[in-house]
C-alpha cells in the first residue's frame, strides 16, 4: 500500500494564512469596485484626530485637505503601494521554508507609513488652527467641547 504523508500542521497554517490574505485583497478589490470609489482613499477625514478633525466646518477640513495634499509628506496610504509590498509576503507565504522576517517587515513598512501619514495630518492640523483668527479658534474649541460631550458612536 502506497504510504501517503500528511502535510505538517504548519504547512496547512501557512495554506490558511496565505487563502486569508488573498480573501482579503479580493475583498478589498471587489468592494472598491462595487462602491465606485477605486484609489480614492477612506471615506473618513479623521488621521487620528478624533474629535479635533470632527470640530473643524466643511471649509476648514477642505484647507485640511489642501494643507495635506500640498504637504511633502504622504497623504494617503495608496493601495498599489499596499499590494507591491504584499507581493514578498505572499510569495514567503507560499514558500516551504517560510521565514517570518518578510512578515515582520511587511507590518513594521506599513506602520512607519501609517505613522508618516498621520505625523503629515498632524502638521497640516497645526496650520489650519493657526490660521485661525481668535474667534474662529473660540468658535472651533466650543464645538470641540460639545463633541467631547457626545456619546462616541459604537461601530
């Protein structure tokens, strides 16, 4: 009788791992495409900013925006760089031998640009708060206040 091997409990981890990366990236593709919003970005103008951003009027979070899209700095995390950098980790996922190095540094590139992109935001926050005149920051910090007030939404 024919001996037939078992793949190795850590085969078959790396083979689910590898099937949930790729559900994700297909869900990812399919949503983007369904919601007709391809490479646009999130639909939220947040950055970490909780409460801060949400205080700001509609035209100050467009020179928000202008500040962050005119800054060095990135201005958003892009999807194709996203997918460039999963190619290592998907082919490490693949490989018999996986080495878990090409993960770690997959999540720390995307945590230095996470953190990039929020330092960016930050910054252009910083500037449009300057350029407040003193009753537009009056009127900004009372909003801020009643938003501190408000029972934070549950997701």
């Amino acid at each position: 009788m024919a001996d037939t091997a078992r793949p190795s409990r850590l085969l078959r981890s790396v083979l689910v791992l590898s099937l949930a990366l790729n559900l994700i990236v297909v869900g990812l593709v399919v949503g983007a495409s369904f919601s007709g919003r391809w490479d646009k970005g999130p639909r939220g103008f947040d950055f970490g900013a909780g409460p801060i951003a949400a205080a700001l009027l509609p035209d100050q979070r467009d020179a928000l925006r202008d500040e962050m899209r005119g800054s060095a700095g990135p201005t958003r995390l892009r999807r194709a760089d996203i997918a460039a950098d999963l190619r290592p980790v998907l082919d490490a996922l693949k490989s018999d031998a996986f080495d878990d190095t090409t993960l770690e540094a997959f999540f720390a590139q995307m945590q230095d640009r996470g953190a990039a992109l929020q330092s960016a935001a930050q910054e252009a926050l910083i500037t449009v708060i300057r350029d407040m005149d003193a009753a537009e920051r009056a009127a900004f910090a009372g909003r801020l206040e009643e938003a501190l007030k408000r029972p934070r939404p549950r997701p």
